[in-house]
C-alpha cells in the first residue's frame, strides 16, 4: 500500500492577506471564509448605503468606493504597526491619509437617501 494513498490533496487557496497594491476586483481575491474579507466586504457596503445604494452609483463612483476601503484598510495596518512600536513610513502614512481624504470628498461626505419607488424598497 503506498504512502500516499489515502491522503487528501489540498487545493491552493486565496489568500486571508490584503495585497500591496490596488487593482480591480482585489476584494474578490481575497479567502471569503476569512474574517478580514467579511470586515471588507461589510465596510464597502456600509459605504454603498451611505452613498444611496449600490444601485444607484456609477461604475465610476464603485470604483472609488473599493480604493476607499482598501486605503483605509492600509492606513489601519500602518497605525497598528504604531501602536505595536513597529517601525512605520509616516511618509506613506501621510500620503494614504491625503488620497484617502481626497477619495472621500469625491463621493461626498454626507450621507445619501436611498431612492424608494415601492413598498417592496423598504428593509425590515
């Protein structure tokens, strides 16, 4: 009987880390059984309510909505490594802060009111 028999083959999985840098669709990359992709994924939908709804963004406003979360994410990292004493590029700090800043008053700083049409729009 060989070694091998028996064992179960494990597939790669997709990784519970945020990348470096930003591309399209990076939340979809991300282990969606991980607590870090639940977080982000509640964080960008917060963001699309706050915004009136997925619904009713462009694609363009989406886009500057997944930046957002994932700046915002980098910029945590940074201050954890902070408060840990770790050695932190306040530099880049610096620079997240002010593209995160400028992200935001693009989409607006206040909240959006949803459209409702009907009955059926209104969440329990």
């Amino acid at each position: 009987m060989s070694g091998k028999m028996g064992m179960l083959s494990r597939k790669a999985t997709k990784p519970e880390q945020l990348a470096q840098t930003w591309r399209p669709g990076w939340l979809g990359a991300v282990d969606k059984r991980s607590g870090m992709y639940l977080a982000l994924r509640d964080r960008l939908e917060a963001l699309y309510a706050d915004l009136g709804g997925r619904d009713n963004l462009s694609t363009m406003q989406e886009m500057l909505c997944e930046r957002v979360v994932f700046i915002e994410l980098r910029c945590r990292d940074l201050e954890s490594s902070a408060i840990r004493g770790d050695p932190v590029q306040f530099g880049v700090y610096g620079h997240l802060s002010n593209v995160l800043s400028g992200l935001l008053l693009k989409l607006g700083l206040h909240r959006q009111a949803r459209s409702i049409t009907s009955l059926s729009d209104i969440d329990d």
